[in-house]
C-alpha cells in the first residue's frame, strides 16, 4: 500500500474533536480532585478555629483569592498546552501577575514596618510546615491534571507539566489558607509562593516523561 492511500485510509475514518474538549478533561479532573485536597485539608488539620471572625478580614481574602487566581490562570494555561501548536498566549502575564502583585504587597508591608517586627512578618509560627503542607495539598490534583493531559496532545511536555503544577500548587496553597493562620504579605510572598513552585517544578521534571507521545 502506498504512503497517499494509507493516508487517505486512516483520514476515512477520522471524526472531529468535540470544542473545548481539553477544558472539559482538565476541568473533570480538578472537580475529582480538589474535593480530595479539601477532605485532606480537613482530616489531617481542620479549618482554622477563628475562621468565621477571619473571613472579615480583609487580609485573609488576599491570602486566598492570590492561589485562585495562580489556579485559574494556570487552569487556561493547561488547557491551551494540551492542544498542539496552541501556545500559551496572555495566561503566562495572568500567572505571573498574581506572584508580582503579592511581592509589591509584601515589599511594602516589609518598608513600613518597624525593624523590629519584620523577622516575624516573614516567619511566622508555620513556616517550617507551609511548603510540604501546600506540596500535600495539591498532590491529588496535580496527578489528576498530569493524568488529564496524558489523554491529550501536548507538544511541550516539560512546560505542560510545570503549567500543571501551576494548577496543582495554586488549588492546594488555597485549599491550605483555610487552615493557616499567616497573614502577613510577606510570609505569602516566600512561603506561599514556594509552596505552588514546588509541583510546578515536579511538573517541569515529570512532563517530559509522562507526557510524551
């Protein structure tokens, strides 16, 4: 059989793929997933005891809605990498810009601050538990989205993984605030932030092993 009708064999019987069927998988996944991250987060260490009082806090949102936001860009940008020749567009500003705003947070909480106060803005009570608090709590959806993306095609492994990992550490760091009791900006900004670099670089590691076609 020639190369043209063996094509034209395989074309025959080829159907389209259903829109936005990448967003759907990868949305399936965080739905499966993230119900798991919120009964870890809490079976193993429960919601902050003062968490009603919290939500009229005004830090406590920031502390929050910074992950979603790393999560929902991270979420575009997963979707888009797991089509081929799809690049990743504006979700890489929208991915970045949380990061950066919460760092200008930080550094200026950090120069209004007496000398004095600044060791415990940064450290806190928990830092030595944060970052494998927040690597725990995205575990379950960062498999999910890696599994997500083996179904599809994508033509970047290494950077699909990491944008995965994105997903992952943004969904777990907010799944994680639930039951942190840090507030200050620059504690999010060191620890929170290498809480979600963790799987973005177990992703970035992985991608090109799991993911390859």
């Amino acid at each position: 059989m020639k190369t043209d009708e063996l094509i034209a064999l395989l074309a025959a019987d080829a159907t389209p793929v259903p829109r936005r069927a990448s967003a759907r998988r990868v949305l399936l996944a965080l739905a499966l997933a993230l119900p798991v991250s919120i009964a870890i987060m809490l079976i193993e260490y429960g919601p902050r005891r003062d968490l009603v009082e919290a939500m009229f806090w005004p830090m406590f949102w920031i502390k929050l809605l910074f992950p979603i936001a790393v999560a929902a860009a991270a979420f575009v940008l997963v979707q888009r990498l797991a089509r081929p020749g799809v690049r990743g567009g504006l979700a890489w500003a929208a991915l970045a810009l949380p990061v950066a705003l919460i760092w200008a947070m930080a550094a200026m909480s950090w120069g209004m601050a007496p000398p004095a106060e600044r060791s415990a803005m940064l450290w806190g009570t928990s830092w030595r538990t944060c970052v494998p608090s927040i690597g725990l709590m995205s575990a379950p959806v960062f498999v999910a989205a890696l599994v997500a993306l083996r179904g599809l095609a994508p033509t970047r492994p290494a950077v699909a993984g990491a944008a995965a990992g994105a997903l992952a550490g943004g969904a777990g760091a907010a799944v994680y605030a639930v039951h942190c009791v840090e507030l200050a900006a620059p504690f999010l900004a060191v620890w929170y932030v290498a809480g979600i670099a963790l799987p973005v670089a177990l992703g970035a590691v992985l991608g090109p092993r799991l993911l390859r076609w």
